[in-house]
C-alpha cells in the first residue's frame, strides 16, 4: 500500500507543478512520514470533512468500479487517488487548482466506489464539498464559463425547454437534423456541441397537460405527491403521465404540484450549491402548501438530490427542519411501488428487456432489486441482466455534455453489454442514460426501443400489446 501511495505522489509531482506538492515537514501524512501540515488548500465553511477523508484506509477495493480508473488506470483517475488529493489540499500540500480541478473534473459522480468500498467512506459528501469549493475558488476558462452557464441557463427551467421544443421538432421532423448527421459536418465542430445535439431527445409529441390532483382507484392508501422533473416534464410527458396512472391504479391519491420549479440536482451535482439550493428551498415551499405521506420521484438523479436536501441545507436555520422532513418523505418510483405492494392486475407483456441500472439509482440511493422486482411481476416479461451492470454509461447528469469523450467510450462499453444480452428494448428509470444509450446505439447504426421502467408497468396494467408498445418508439 505504501508503495502505491507514493505512486500517487510521484503521479502529482509529475501533473501538477505546484511547489507546495513538495512540502514536506511535521504532522501525519498518509503514508506514515510526517511533513508540514500548511493552512488547507479548503475554506472552512463545508470542507470536505477531515473525518471523512481519513475513513479511507487505501485498499484499492474500489479501484475495478470506477469507470475512469477502468478507462484509464491512472491512480489520480481512481477513487481512492482522488480521496488522497483531496486530503492533501485539505492539508495544504496541494491546491484545488492545475492537476486537482482535472483529475475532479474527470470524475462522474456516479458512486461505483461507495458500492464497493468495506469501509463505507462517504465518497458522495467528499465530492460535493470539494466540487462546491473548486467551483468557487478556482476560476474556469472564458468558453468552459460560457457553456456550463448556457447548460444552467436552459436545464433547469421547464418553460426554456419548452421553448426549445419546438424549434428542436422542426429540425427533426423537416429532415436537416438527418442530414446534418449524415453529412460529417458534426464531426467538424467542437466535440461539445455535437455531443449535444447527438444527444437531444426527439420533440415531444403533443400531450395533455397532468392534473393537479387524481384520485385513487379504489380505496386510497396514501396520498403522494409527485415531482414532474425539468428535462422529464418536456421531454418525455409520457412517463410522467404513466406515472401518475400506476400511483393511482395502485391505490395513491396523487397530488401534482404545477409549475415546479428544477429540484437543483444539475447545479449540486456540478459543484453549483448555491443555486442548487436556491431550486432546493423553492421547491420545499411548493410541496409544503398541499402535505402528503410520500413524495415521489421517477428520474434517479433527481433523487438522490432530493434525499439529500436535509444534509445540504442543515445548516439554514430556517430551512433546516423543512428539509429534513421533505427528504424524509421522498422515494424513488420503484421503492414506493414495492412499498404498496401491487394492487392492480399485471397482463402478460411477452417481451424480453434488458433493464439499465442508473448510477444515482443504484449505487446512490442502493435501489437495485426494486425495479427488478416490480418488472419481474410482470408475466411473460423476460428480464435480461447487462453484463458489468454496476458501470456508468457516461451519461451522469450533465458529464456527457461537459467530457464528451470519456462519456462516448463509456457509452460504446455499456452498448457492447447491452447487445450482448440480446434483448428487443431497454428500460431504465432515468432520462439522461435512456438519451445517452439512444445515442451510443445510433452511433453503431441500431435502433432498439427504450422505456422508462414505469411505462412497462403501466402498459402491462393497461393490457397493451407488446407491438403497440414497440410502436410507439417508431
Ligand atoms: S474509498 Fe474505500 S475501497 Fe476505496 S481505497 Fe478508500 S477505503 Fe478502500
Ligand atoms: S464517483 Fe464514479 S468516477 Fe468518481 S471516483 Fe467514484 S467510481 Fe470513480
């Protein structure tokens, strides 16, 4: 372990020319010598905790999880490496700046390594702490400003989406989006744009707009309310109003707050608190003026944002209690619907699916066997396993759009898996890795329908056949 350690301080030395990685004095390093402890690279005001940080005992557990480690096998690409920098800056040997922001940057928040690692080290709060300092201490280049600020500008806000619906459906539906793809011209434009457009959803279709309250069937259980998400809202109503379909059919009175506001996840995730937690307090209020048992969540990565509203704002005296008790509430699609236990009959659905795990579903909220579960109940669905499940498929929030390139090979790995299972559709629970499959598949020539898990549950509710379902993704 030593030698590897020093492996990684050989790595800094060589990546990042910052005196201070030279430094070295009293008090404890990790790997037993002593050197100077200088004044932390980290502003007091939620550093990543030094508590957290020496929970990491080095094994190297989680190094065959990471997908950037697997890429790349650079010690600073791996989790355990990342950990170690991060306790350097915190003790003022290194800054967040040069070889640190990159090896951060690279990271995709996906979680793979808090799934593997015995000794349970808090990965999740590590990152969010240290990317919310980097952001705000270490500035960014003209352009790479520009971008992120064009994403924060449209993401988050439904009715900016909406806007860019409709544009979006000319250029499908008129053709040029097939030329423009098939003319090279992509391939001649910054990496960033065209991983943009390769990733844009299809213009939604028209659709009625969801109520704001729809009774249970049946005898009511619970009352719930249900979060419509940004990107979900305008781009796939559909699974929303499925959604709203399965809570009622299973005996939920749902209550759906209108014009809600983004959850924040895009910005927490990148390392933008402070907008993040503007969306956060907003979107407290909103599900505070109807209260409710549950508050349910369909897409993975807003969920486990939302869950985390507690921690993120535990320090807002204001807030603190409030967030709390929403974080409390909230569940994941497919943890609620194990909850209720199934109520409505399920007709057959003879299909064979392959079922993609999300990263915030799976490794960040633990929920693997629900979905499983709920899909399995299914008669005559064929439920096929994707080989090296655990792995992203570059997808992660807005990674895809900021590090295409590494997103892009990590794509063409999860598709080879995909494939490879030999199943006619795939169904996740998150939109941005159903975009980011679409894509990778496009860029192999294939089209194979794709599904949010909630939408195979609502057609074998309603009793539709399988090659109505499979034409609705023509
Ligand atoms: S993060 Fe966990 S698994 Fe990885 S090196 Fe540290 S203790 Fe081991
Ligand atoms: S979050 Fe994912 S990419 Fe980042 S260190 Fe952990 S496993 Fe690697």
């Amino acid at each position: 372990m030593a030698e590897t350690l020093v492996k990684i301080a050989a790595q800094h030395a060589s990546h990042d020319s910052h005196p201070a990685l030279d430094s070295h004095g009293g008090g404890e390093s990790m790997h037993g010598s002593t050197r100077m402890v200088g004044p932390s690279a980290f502003d007091a005001y939620h550093a990543p905790e030094k508590d957290l940080l020496r929970e990491c005992v080095h094994c190297g557990f989680c190094l065959s999880a990471c997908p950037t480690y697997s890429l790349w096998q650079d010690e600073m690409d791996s989790p355990r490496g990342r950990i170690y920098m991060m306790r350097q800056a915190s003790e003022g040997a290194i800054s967040l700046s040069g070889s640190f922001q990159v090896h951060i940057d690279n990271c995709l928040g996906c979680m793979a390594c808090m799934t593997a690692c015995p000794s349970g080290v808090k990965y999740d709060l590590l990152l969010e702490a240290t990317r919310a300092q980097m952001e705000i201490k270490v500035p960014r280049s003209l352009l790479d400003r520009l971008y992120r600020r064009m994403l924060f500008a449209t993401f988050p806000h439904p009715k900016r989406l909406k806007w860019m619906a409709m544009p979006l459906g000319l250029y499908q539906k008129s053709g040029l989006q097939s030329l423009v793809r098939r003319s090279g011209i992509l391939k001649l434009i910054p990496a960033r744009l065209s991983s943009m457009e390769a990733l844009m959803p299809a213009a939604p279709a028209k659709s009625e707009p969801l109520p704001a309250f729809l009774p249970a069937q049946g005898k009511s259980q619970m009352r719930v309310a249900m979060i419509t998400c940004c990107v979900q809202s305008v781009f796939f109503p559909n699974v929303n109003a499925a959604t709203a379909r399965v809570l009622s059919a299973e005996g939920c009175d749902v209550v759906i707050p209108q014009e809600q506001g983004c959850c924040g996840a895009l910005m927490t995730h990148t390392g933008e608190e402070k907008e993040g937690l503007v969306f956060a307090r907003k979107l407290i209020e909103k599900f505070e003026a109807d209260p409710v048992d549950r508050i349910v969540i369909n897409a993975a990565g807003c969920g486990s944002t939302l869950k985390e509203y507690g921690h993120l704002l535990r320090d807002d005296p204001e807030w603190a209690e409030r967030a709390r008790a929403f974080s409390e509430k909230c569940r994941d699609l497919s943890e609620m619907l194990t909850e209720l236990k199934p109520r409505a009959k399920r007709h057959p659905l003879p299909i064979q699916i392959a079922y993609h795990d999300a990263c915030h579903l799976q490794h960040a909220q633990k929920i693997r066997k629900e979905p499983r579960q709920l899909l399995g109940g299914i008669p005559q669905l064929g439920l096929r396993e994707i080989p090296d499940a655990s792995m992203c498929c570059g997808s992660a929030g807005v990674y895809n759009l900021l590090n295409p390139a590494t997103a892009k090979e990590l794509g063409e790995r999860k598709v080879e898996n995909l494939l490879s299972t030999g199943a006619e559709a795939v169904v996740s629970a998150n939109p941005g890795c159903l975009l980011q499959l679409a894509s990778s598949l496009r860029d192999r020539g294939i089209h194979m329908p794709s599904f949010h898990t909630v939408e195979i549950i609502d057609a074998a509710i309603r009793g539709v056949s399988v090659k109505e379902l499979l034409d609705s993704r023509q």
